[in-house]
C-alpha cells in the first residue's frame, strides 16, 4: 500500500475538478487527463493509463490494480502528490524567492522581462512565460504561479544563470539556500619561522 497514494485529495470550495478523454497520449495507452479549475486559474494533468481517478462530490481518489506492483505503487503516490499540486496551485498558488548577491549585480524588470546584470560584459535577458508573475524588489526576485513544477522550473532556470560561487557568495541563489563557504588562500609571511 502507497501510504500518500491511499490518502483522498479533499477538493476546496470553488474548485471544479474534471475528468475528459483526449486526442494523443502523453504515456501511451488510452488517454485521460485531469482538469482542475479554480480561482487561480485552469491546470490540466495527463493521467497514466494503470493510474485509476475516482471524482466524488468533495474529494478525488486515486488507485492503481497491482497494489504490489512496485512500479504502479510509485505511480499510485506520485499521481496523488500531483493531483494535490493541482488543488494547492488552483487555490493558493506557489511562490519562489531569490536573492542576487554581488557588488553590482542588479535586477530590473522591462515589460515582460528580467534584465540582469551579473558580471558579464553585457546583460541577461530573461523572458518571463505566460501563466508566471514575476516581481522585482532591489534584488530579490519573486516568482509566483499556478503550476508548481512551472514555477519551480523557471526559478532554477534563472538561478542557474549565475551560482553562488564559494568563496565570496556571489551569484543568485535561493532565499533560504545555505551557502557553503570555503577559505581562501592563506598567504605565508616571508622570512618567518625562525
């Protein structure tokens, strides 16, 4: 038994939640995807075809056949986690912040992109994609949407434009990132050690 697999998906207030036969699988098979609607917005979720969605009046419940199967036990969790995702996103919405540090490093927005300035001889430019809102605050950059794993997905796509470096710290990490320093050179003095 899955132990988040077994666990219903409670659906809020205000949400609709839909399941619908598409044209092409993403995974083979028959082709079944989730529809989620709420007031953030409308995500969609292709579904596995040994991956089973039972949709109540209050809750969404997920099921696999071979519950000992350790394949379809990891789809079973996986696909709950998602579906939760979907509620959360719908609702709440998801937020990532980062930090840009460094002596000149700056951020600034222009229409639908982020310009940075991060040490290079010229500088980067990032398109923001549709469905993620973005907010500039000194050097901070908060990233803010419906569909988690696009969030997440953008925010590593700008981070990995400049890592924190080691030993000064510099580059743009996450907010609650914890940077491990090392020690730079140690210089001897000359003609010590008598």
């Amino acid at each position: 038994m899955s132990r988040v697999g077994k666990k219903p998906v409670i659906i809020p207030s205000g949400v609709k939640v839909e399941k619908s036969a598409g044209v092409g699988s993403a995974f083979g098979g028959k082709d079944l995807t989730l529809t989620v609607t709420g007031p953030k917005g409308v995500l969609t979720l292709p579904l596995h075809e040994k991956v089973k969605i039972e949709i109540t009046d209050k809750e969404v419940l997920v099921d696999v056949a071979g519950k000992e199967n350790k394949r379809e036990k990891a789809l079973w969790g996986l696909f709950r986690a998602l579906i939760q995702n979907l509620m959360d996103g719908v609702t709440k919405g998801f937020e990532k912040k980062l930090e840009v540090i460094g002596v000149g490093f700056k951020v600034a927005m222009q229409g639908t992109k982020i310009v940075m300035a991060l040490g290079f001889s010229h500088p980067v430019e990032v398109e923001i994609p549709k469905g993620i809102t973005v907010v500039v605050d000194k050097n901070t950059i908060i990233i803010t949407g419906a569909d988690k794993q696009r969030v997440g997905q953008f925010a590593a796509e700008i981070r990995e434009l400049k890592k924190p470096e080691p030993y000064k710290g510099k580059g743009i990490k996450y907010i609650d990132e914890v940077v491990i320093r090392k020690a730079g050179k140690v210089v001897k003095v000359v003609g010590g050690g008598k």
